[in-house]
C-alpha cells in the first residue's frame, strides 16, 4: 500500500454544489453545458467547488465512459476558474470504481468520493473499509473522501466507525461528504478529524446545525440555485450573528417544505435549476422522471417570494 501523500491537499472547505449531469431532451449526455454551467456557479452563485458524478449527477444511470467524458469536460472547463472538482467514482462494482479512480489520476481531479455499494451491501464498517482502500489503492495521490448517505444506499453503519483510524489505510484520506441527518455521527465525526480532514454536511435544510456541530463546509444539490444565498449564511455564522444565519435557513425549509408537497425529487430539482439558471440541462433519465412544468413554476415563484431582495 503507497503511503505517499495526496499531490493536491488543500483543505476542502465552504459551499460546494452537487452538479447536474446536463441531458439533450433525448437523454444523451451534453457537454456544451458545461462551461456555461460553471460560469453561472462562479458568477451568479458564488460558488468555487463542485462535486461531480454524484447522487444529483446521476452517476448510477451514467456508463464507465460517459462518467469519464463527464469527468473530462469538468476538469478541462474548470482549469483557472473552479478552486476544487472532487469526482464521485463509487460504483457497484470495486474494478469500474478503480477504473474511474485511475481515469480521475490521469484527468487532473482535486479529490474523489466513493458512496457505499447499495445492491451487494456491506454488511458492516469491515467490509465498507476494504471497499474504500481498494478504490482509494488505485489513485493513492488523490484526497479521497467517504461518502456517507444511508438513506439511499441503504447501508446504515454509522460514519464514524468507517472513518475512525481510517488514515492508517487509507493514507489519503481526508475526509466525508455526510449527507445522513444523525447530527450526533457527525459531530463524532468532526471531533474525531484530524486537522487536515474536511467534514462537509450534506443535507441542505439543517446546514446550519452542521456548523454549529463543527462542519467544515457543505455539499448539496440545492446550492446550484442557492448558493450565493448559503455563502450569506455562512458568513453570518462565522461572524457570530446567527438571527440572520437561521432567517436564511428558515427561508432554505420554507422553499424545500413547500416543493416537497408538490412532490421535490431529481426531476423536480433538475428543472428548477433550468427555470432559475438560465441553462439548458435536460431532463432526468429514466427511471427518473421529468418534473411537470407547473411545478416547477410554482417552485420557481415561491423562491422569488422568500429570496427577493
């Protein structure tokens, strides 16, 4: 096992958006979105790191070589604009995953994530670990973060007893993207870090508790479109004001309370970034299915009712 140190080790930090994959209206992927994408990220969100191929990205429906041309195009379009691409690489099989691992070697990433295999589960942490190091053995130069979200993939072991003493196989570890909502791992988690690790909260509508618990930053679908409004929170809570830290956060529950009724999911979450943004990202692919457009639009005009300055 390499115990070289990462090449790339800046301390992942602040807010980070889960991208969309962008579809042409007949589900094939769309590069040409991408630049443009990331110029809105920068320009009209704030936001400076992205986390791709992921639960937002789609990747379980994405072939090995579209996650790569995927991987390819973000990297290449994020040179000099994006401080950090961390790439999701896990997959159901251990040999695909350490191939996206290798490719993300080659292609200049900043760090990978990998999520627990949801159809053959690991039973427990042991299990769960030796998946990690043998994905993490095939790109021992880049920061690799755990990605924790139990909800989805059904594997319900709790963060901290993958993560603790983790280093001592995987010496390139360097931290979790959670997106669980048991505050009380995580906060295990953050208090058991070592200062190099970043402990990212995934989970938009609580965001603040994870800063009050310690989180080093936050990674979420929502910060697409809410971005520069999330940096504003963060801002409040690092300078000690936290009625203006929760008033944005309230308004963050209102906006995702209200879309929930109406039915909130991919579909739904995709096409209110088209509404918002400007882009044109497409629609899911199937087995998701596109949002009806009135939702969207209903969503679209209670964001402005909360958000107008």
């Amino acid at each position: 096992m390499s115990t070289m140190a990462p090449a790339n080790d800046k301390k992942l930090t602040g807010v980070v958006a889960a991208t969309f994959t962008p579809f042409t209206p007949q589900g094939e992927i769309n590069l040409t979105e991408i630049g443009p994408y990331i110029d809105y990220l920068r320009e009209k969100q704030g936001v400076n790191s992205v986390f791709v191929n992921g639960t937002t990205g789609e990747s379980m429906s994405l072939s090995v070589e579209e996650r790569k041309m995927l991987a390819e195009e973000w990297c290449q379009k994020a040179k000099g604009k994006l401080n950090q691409v961390i790439l999701h690489v896990g997959c159901m099989s251990l040999k695909d995953s350490q191939e996206l691992a290798r490719h993300a070697v080659q292609i200049g990433v900043d760090g990978i994530a990998v999520i627990a295999p949801s159809f053959f589960k690991p039973s427990g942490a042991v299990p769960l670990r030796m998946f990690l190091v043998e994905v993490a053995s095939a790109a021992p130069t880049l920061p690799f973060y755990y990605y924790h979200l139990p909800a989805v993939t059904g594997v319900n072991v709790p963060a901290l007893d993958v993560v603790e003493g983790i280093e001592k196989l995987i010496p390139s570890f360097r931290g979790v993207k959670f997106s669980g909502s048991d505050l009380m791992d995580m906060g295990l988690c953050v208090s058991r870090s070592q200062p190099h690790w970043s402990v990212l909260y995934g989970v938009d509508e609580q965001m603040l508790a994870a800063l009050a618990m310690g989180a080093h930053g936050t990674v979420g679908s929502t910060y697409n479109y809410l971005g520069c409004h999330v940096n504003k929170l963060i801002a409040a809570f690092e300078r000690g004001d936290l009625v203006q830290a929760r008033e944005i956060q309230v308004k963050i529950q209102e906006l995702l309370s209200y879309a929930t009724k109406l039915g909130f999911n991919l579909g739904v979450n995709k096409q209110l970034m088209n509404e918002l943004s400007g882009l044109s990202l497409g629609p899911p692919r199937l087995p998701l299915m596109p949002c009806p457009r009135d939702h969207a639009q209903s969503i679209k005009q209670k964001y402005h009712s909360l958000f107008s300055e």
